[in-house]
C-alpha cells in the first residue's frame, strides 16, 4: 500500500489539529498535492517521517505501519471502524483495545444470519425437512468489562415429515439467548441463556440457562451449574453441572471434563426401555424419568500437516438405564471454509461410536437424537460461494447401539447468508 493512498485515506478520518506546524518533511515541499494533508497529520501526531527527514509517499508501507497510524487516528478520537476492523489483528500485536472504537459506534450491533437447510434419511427412518432459520443477534456494551447478547430466531418449516409430529408450527419465533459476559477480577464470567456445544457438540449442542466461569489462559479452568434445556423431542434436562480443564501440551490441544445432567425425561421411550430375559431391547412408552446421566469425556486435537488436523475423543457415561456407556469419536479435518474468503473449502472425516449414556442432544444432522446409541460415519464439505455466503454438505450412515437397530442414511445441504 502506497503512503500517497493512505494519505487519501486519511483525510477522510476527520483527524484535526488544533495550529498546523511547517511541513517537517523534505520531500513534501510547499505546492505539493498533498503538502496540506501530510502537515495536518504530521501535526496531529498521525505521520511520521523517516530518520533522514523524508516522508517517502510513494513507497509502499506494511501491514504494521498503516495499523500504527490507525492506531494514532483513534488515539485522536478519529472514527476509523472499518480500518480498524481490517487492521484488527496488527492492532491487537501493538497492544491497542479495538473495543475503544464501540464508544463512538451504536449502543446496540445487530448481526445475524439466514441458513436454509435440506435433509433426506432413508433407510429405518425415512423422511425429510425442508426449513429456513433465521438469527438475529443483538449485542450491546454494558461497560468495558461487561456486554450483553441477544439471540431471536425464526424457523419455517416449509415441507418437514417430523413438524408435526414433533407438535412444530410450521413458522415459529423464539427468543433463544439472553446473556451476559464479563469479567470479575481475573475471572471470566457468562450467565444467562447461552449456548454450549459440550464436547464438540459430542454429548449436548443446545441451550443452557446457567452461570459458568472460567479462569486461566495457557491452562483454563470452566465451572458452570444452572439448567439445561434440549433442543431435541426427544430429551429434556433439568439441573447441570459441569467441570472442564483444558490446555495444550507441545502441540496437542487437550480437554478433560465431567458433565452431570439431572431429572432427565426421556420423551421418546428408547433410553428408559427394558432388557428382556433373551437381552433383547423393548422401548419404553415416552415421557419416563431417565432420572441422572454423568458423563466423563477427554479429547485431543493436533495438527498432522498443513492444515490438515486429527482429533479423538473417548467418553464414559453412567445412567439408572441399562444403557451403553463408552463412546468414542476420531475427526480427520482438512482446510475450512471461510465466510470471508471466497472460494476457501475444507473437508471433514469422522467415525462415531457412542452408547446412548455418553450424550443427551448431539450436535450432528444425522439420526443420531433418534437412535438408542450409535456408530457410523460422517463426511462434510463446506466451500465459500461468495463472501459470507457458505454451502455445505453433509453424508451420515449411523447404525443403532441398542433397541431397534435400525440403520439410517442421512443427507443433508445447507447454505449460509452471514450479515
């Protein structure tokens, strides 16, 4: 980037000082185009020039010196936002707040995004949904420390087998988050209705009404205890509690965590089913008390190339049912798409096997929710369209554990409007 563009740039900033000194750079004599603009900068403290005295516009500048200069325009109370935001990274590297910049923007952000979704099962359990949700998130500062966060959602169902069953209007509105985040000394604090993919969204990827706390950087310590409240028909929660340590060892990102979700309903009758004298599964009736679910799990991520990445995860749960409880999930990642970047893709490989004690509300979109325990296969692409416009693809072939046994096929599409 050239210093005579910036030098455009910048007067639009609005940067204003309050007497104009002598140009102070050699090479920018009087009569010079931009002779005004470097003397009102270099005035306010904006632009400096070299140690030979010359401002040198012509030569290209990095990175780290147009965010020095962004920098200087908000220490002088300049709206810079969307140079901010572009710098935001180098900012963070010389140690200034892009936060500062909210003093002058909205008191509320409003963000949000559209997905429109397909999905086909075939095979024990056919049928399909066809639905848009729409999100919109509010977010606004309560202080330096302190935000808060809303979430609205609208979701239309267009042509779903499972609306009605499941009791579903087909256009529905929901108020689904309400949060807080802040900080109590060294403490990170969020309390409200937010959502906690637990374990990748392995044993539950839906909302909790709690308070959670975490503390630590390099190693960190999260603590929540509140009310879980599933997404899914087929499982509600009540009390929740968890633990969570998490930390990196050379280049492997480590967690460990115990989850205890209690006064489980199990609404669909295939957890609280029976064992015969034969050992064969007969579901329940829906709508029985599951009573207690404790999870343990410990997952492990690593890089094995250029942006190629491996993760496995082992779990261990322990319900009142006679359930399975070891659950294991490996997950060979490559590339990602981003919102930002068009045409950026990535692919994604995982293989399940996991007893119904080891999850509640699973965050895939194949059948597990409907299965008592499974094991199977997932693959994902995922590809940048345009910015913020992302398509993704989703195979399952999911076996059942327990119960019926049933094998289910999923497909399922979406695409992505991020604003």
């Amino acid at each position: 980037m050239k210093k005579s563009l910036v030098l455009a740039m910048a007067m639009a900033l609005g940067v204003t000082a309050s007497a104009y000194a002598a140009n102070p750079f050699s090479d920018v004599p009087a009569g010079h185009w931009a002779y005004d603009s470097v003397a009102k900068l270099a005035a306010a403290g904006v632009v400096d020039g070299y140690a030979d005295g010359a401002f040198d516009g012509d030569k290209l500048m990095t990175r780290y010196e147009m965010a020095q200069i962004v920098a200087k325009a908000m220490a002088k109370g300049a709206n810079v936002d969307k140079l901010a935001a572009e710098f935001a990274d180098e900012l963070d590297t010389l140690g200034v707040r892009v936060a500062k910049l909210e003093k002058g923007a909205d008191a509320v952000k409003i963000t949000g995004n559209i997905r429109y979704h397909y999905k086909q099962n075939d095979g024990d359990s056919d049928g399909h949904e066809n639905k848009l949700r729409t999100r919109l998130f509010f977010k606004g500062a309560v202080n330096e420390d302190w935000t808060y966060t809303g979430m609205i959602e609208n979701n239309q169902n267009f042509d779903d087998d499972t609306a009605s069953a499941e009791g579903k209007d087909e256009n529905e509105v929901k108020f689904q988050r309400a949060y807080v985040n802040g900080k109590i000394g060294g403490v990170a604090v969020q309390a409200g209705r937010y959502s906690d993919a637990i374990m990748e969204g392995n044993i539950w990827d839906s909302r909790m009404d709690a308070v959670q706390l975490s503390y630590g950087k390099e190693v960190k310590l999260t603590a929540a205890v509140g009310k879980a409240d599933a997404s899914s028909p087929k499982e509600t929660a009540g009390e929740f509690k968890k633990v969570e340590l998490a930390g990196k060892v050379g280049v492997v990102n480590l967690t460990a965590g115990y989850y205890d979700f209690a006064d489980i309903k199990d609404n669909s009758g295939v957890q609280t089913g029976t064992v015969d004298n034969t050992g064969k599964w007969t579901k329940g009736d829906g709508k029985q008390d599951l009573a207690d679910k404790e999870i343990w799990a410990v997952n492990a991520t690593m890089p094995l190339a250029k942006d190629l990445k491996l993760g496995a995860m082992y779990l261990q749960g322990d319900t009142d049912a006679d359930l399975d409880d070891e659950g294991y999930v490996a997950t060979l990642s490559y590339k990602g798409a981003k919102a930002s970047v068009p045409g950026s893709w990535g692919l994604v490989a995982k293989w399940y096997d996991q007893g119904a004690a080891t999850y509640l509300d699973h965050t895939m979109n194949g059948d597990a929710d409907n299965m008592c325990g499974f094991e199977g296969y997932g693959l994902f692409l995922n590809y940048t369209l345009a910015k913020n416009i992302v398509a993704q693809v989703e195979y399952y072939d999911l076996e059942e554990k327990q119960a019926d046994k049933s094998e289910v096929e999923t497909l399922w599409t979406q695409v992505v409007f991020t604003f």
